[in-house]
C-alpha cells in the first residue's frame, strides 16, 4: 500500500473581508487577509503537499471590492494564489461579462460544471481542474447554487442545470468522461448552503468516486466534517477569521481516504504573523478608498445592527422607513441580505453606507392586491425562509405581521392599525434584483406586478436614496418593535 500526506486549506465566502479586525477583551488582531496569507505561507512551508482552494464568494462586502468592481479582490486573491476555486452567486454581482473579465485577471483556474451558454449547449467556465501533489492526481469539480440564476434572469441565453439532481447529473458526466484509475482523489467545490450539499451528496453514485465536498454559501461552522453517502461534507464559515484545513492520508492502491483530520483553524495573532507584502498591497487600494470615502455623511443618535437576517433589526428598520418615505408606498421591503454590516453608526461616513449597502439596485413601485400581499409575507415569513438558505426581508414603520410556527400560517397582518383588506389595492417597493426574481423570492409572478398598474422605477438607484436622506437627516433613531413577528 503506497500512502501520501496531502494538506488541503479551504475557504469560502470571504466577502472582500481584507482587514483584520481586534478581538474584544484581549486586543488581539483577528482575520485579514494579510494574517490568512500568513498562515497559508506558514503551513506551505511546514507541509510538502497543500492545496488552497475556494468554495465562491470571493467577491463584494467591502467598500475596496465595490470601488474596484472585484478587480482588486481577484488581484489579491492572485496574491494568496489558491490552486483551485469555484464560482458564488457574488461572483455574478458587477454583471456576466464582467465575470468573464475577472476570470481572465485571475491566475488560478475557477471552474464550474452546471452554468451553460443555452443555444450552444457549452459550458461558460472550465468544468474541473486536475492538480497533480505527490504523484497523484486530485480532481475537483465545481457546482454553483441556484442563485445564480436569479443574477442572470434577464439574460436568455446562459442556464443551468441548476436543480440538485440536474447537478448531480452533471458530476457524473465529469467524472465518467474525465475520472480513471489515475484520479486518486474526486473534490466537489461547492455553493449551494450546507443542507443542500448533503443532499446532493445523497445522489451522487458511488460509482462516481466522489470524496468530498467543500461548500459554501450558507455560511455554517463545523465542528467536524458530516459524511453522508460516504462523503465527508464541510465549509468554514464566512470570511477570513478562520479557514477550514484537512490532513489527509491517501491510498493510492484504492483511491481513498483511509485516514484524516480536519479542523476550522481561528486566524489570529496567536497562530502566524501578517504577510507583510500583502498588507502593505492592500493597503494601497485602501489608501486610495479612504480618501475618495471618508467623509462624514450623518450621525445618528445611536448605533444600530442587522446581526441577524432572518428577524426584525433596526438597522434593516431604519433602511425600509426610508424606502417607504421616498416611495409614499405602504410596504417597503428590502432585502436583509442587501444590508451588509452588522452594525452602523452613530457616525457614519460615506464608506460605511457604501460597505453597509453595497449592492446598488433600482426601486420598483408596485400595486398589489390584499390577498397577494397575504400571499408574499405569508411566503417570506414560513419557517422554510429563515434557515439561513432563503431571502429575507425587512420592512417599514406601520406593519406588523404575525406568524404562528405552530400553525404554520400567517394570522394577523395589518398596516398602520388597520387589517389588510384581501380586496383592497396596497403600495409596495421592491429592490431590482427582487423585483426581477419576485416570483422565486416574494411567491408573486412579474406579470401579477403589473396586473393593477404598470410598476414604475422610483430610483434607480437606492444607495442614493439612503445618501442623501442620511445628510438631511441627523441624530435618526430606530428601534427593533415588533413588526414582523414570530410566536
């Protein structure tokens, strides 16, 4: 039996996140990319086979990505030179021909197998990549999440073969065309959220020899890997303040693992010292940032935080009461995961609310009838939405709407003190990714949209929004009370 050691560091769903940050109570100096860099220089040089790869979402959560559209991000991920990585929906943020340029700056290979050109049935990216550590040959394979296809929905010639069993289909032809006995090792790199990569995991034949998967999207932390279909499963989080890291021991007579650790590593001080050349890099597009970005634009009365996306926060009030004011519309609804921060304020400055809302969208003014807007919170608010894998919303001063877990239905919605009536015509604001993808994310179609009148563009752009209320606005307040309610 001929075994080899190979060391494989993952992450996923870094976010732009460049700069370390201080712990609180002990001052040290926690994630970064210039601490990862350090500690994947550290164990390149303790260990004679690593691999880097990453599981998408490399790009968008920092103000540096936004001014650069992801173009410094891919720049320094050059720098951190991952041997592998996968596509995220983020990756499609800044547009689809954008993409394809960001894919030529970057000099790794980033592969998917599921994101076709329709009419030429031809894969857009390279489907895997073979890496060769040891003498043996390491296959991975990338799968993206359903997502993607909500940021190209108005774009009618790429597809997928996006659902979990099109998927599976599609790392059978890979592995049937491209897998042989030289493969030693089969890797999905993956973004489709934890619950599904077990799923997919449960399809995959065992004939297909797959051995892992590393995931991303839903953000999860492990305390171990989970194996389903004798697949060991794992992802590491969001960011950079940890990375995922196994030591596993091959056989290349079976093509298997016989043995393994894996462990989610905590970056920080502690374990390896900032890559010096890195920071200094980064910090020359922050040095250009901060002086286009830090001019104070407001100062509210107090912090507010969005800490948690699936519940009420009053930061995502305080966003929806300004959609709402601007609009005149009864309901705004704005995406949770549009609002990027976990807290802003009480000073904010220009970079603040471009980090905070980094993802600029058009404001749609929509007429709906009660009984669909039943139908939409019913939908945003059913327990299956708020596992972390679904979309969220927040939503302006003068609604409260209530939902019975044990019942599983929505019992009371009304706005400003009075009940919905099913029969009566209500005002909604819709961001233009979520009014592009309504029927997916709110259960009400585009042409139900437009059945009362035609929906109308308010803004097209609702970062501008925020801006100039946030200047003419000063001391602003907001307080989590009770609009959408859980019970």
């Amino acid at each position: 039996m001929v075994t080899k050691k190979i060391t494989i560091l993952h992450s996923n769903d870094m976010h732009g996140d460049f700069l370390a940050e201080i712990r609180a109570g002990d001052h040290t100096l926690i994630g970064g990319l210039a601490l990862l860099s350090g500690y994947i220089n550290k164990v390149r040089k303790e260990e004679e086979n690593v691999i880097l790869v990453i599981s998408g979402d490399m790009l968008q959560g920092s103000i540096i990505d936004t001014e650069y559209k992801g173009i410094s991000t891919i720049e320094i991920m050059n720098y951190l030179a991952p041997d592998v990585a996968t596509l995220g929906n983020h990756e499609f943020d800044y547009g689809l021909p954008h993409l394809l340029f960001l894919e030529k700056v970057a000099n790794f290979p980033i592969v998917n197998a599921n994101l076709y050109m329709k009419n030429f049935h031809k894969r857009l990216m390279k489907p895997y990549h073979i890496i060769n550590k040891a003498g043996y040959d390491l296959l991975f394979i990338g799968i993206i999440t359903d997502k993607v296809i909500d940021a190209i929905t108005q774009d009618k010639e790429v597809g997928s073969f996006i659902t979990l069993a099109e998927a599976s289909e599609e790392v059978g032809r890979i592995t049937n065309a491209y897998k042989d006995e030289d493969i030693d090792l089969t890797v999905l790199l993956t973004h489709i959220g934890f619950d599904s990569d077990k799923e997919l995991a449960r399809l995959l034949k065992p004939e297909w020899g797959v051995d892992m998967i590393i995931g991303g999207h839903s953000h999860t932390i492990l305390e171990k890997p989970e194996e389903v279909n004798h697949i060991l499963i794992t992802q590491a989080g969001v960011g950079t303040n940890q990375i995922g890291r196994y030591d596993i021991i091959v056989d290349d007579h079976t093509n298997s693992i016989i043995d393994y650790r894996w462990q989610l590593i905590p970056i920080d001080t502690s374990i390896a010292k900032p890559d010096e050349e890195l920071e200094k890099y980064i910090n020359s597009f922050k040095e250009e940032v901060d002086r286009k970005y830090n001019t104070i634009i407001c100062k509210m009365a107090e912090k507010l935080t969005h800490l948690q996306r699936e519940v009420e926060t009053s930061l995502g009030n305080l966003f929806s009461d300004i959609f709402a004011k601007r609009a005149k519309v009864d309901v705004a609804f704005t995406s949770s995961g549009s609002i990027r921060s976990k807290e802003l304020g009480p000073l904010i400055t220009l970079g603040d609310l471009v980090s905070c809302y980094a993802f600029d969208d058009p404001i749609y003014k929509c007429q709906v009838s009660g009984d669909k807007l039943y139908r939409v919170f019913s939908h945003i608010m059913r327990p299956e939405n708020r596992t972390g894998e679904g979309e969220c919303y927040q939503v302006n001063q003068g609604i409260k709407a209530m939902y019975s877990e044990k019942e599983r239905q929505l019992t009371h919605l009304s706005i400003r003190g009075e009940l919905v009536n099913k029969e009566d015509i209500y005002s909604i604001t819709l961001q233009g990714y979520h009014y592009n993808n309504s029927a997916d994310y709110l259960n009400i179609t585009q042409e139900e949209l437009k059945e009362v009148s035609i929906p109308k563009v308010v803004s097209t752009s609702g970062r501008e929004i925020l801006e100039e209320y946030l200047r003419n606005n000063q001391n602003l307040s907001s307080k989590v009370e009770g609009r959408l309610v859980y019970y």
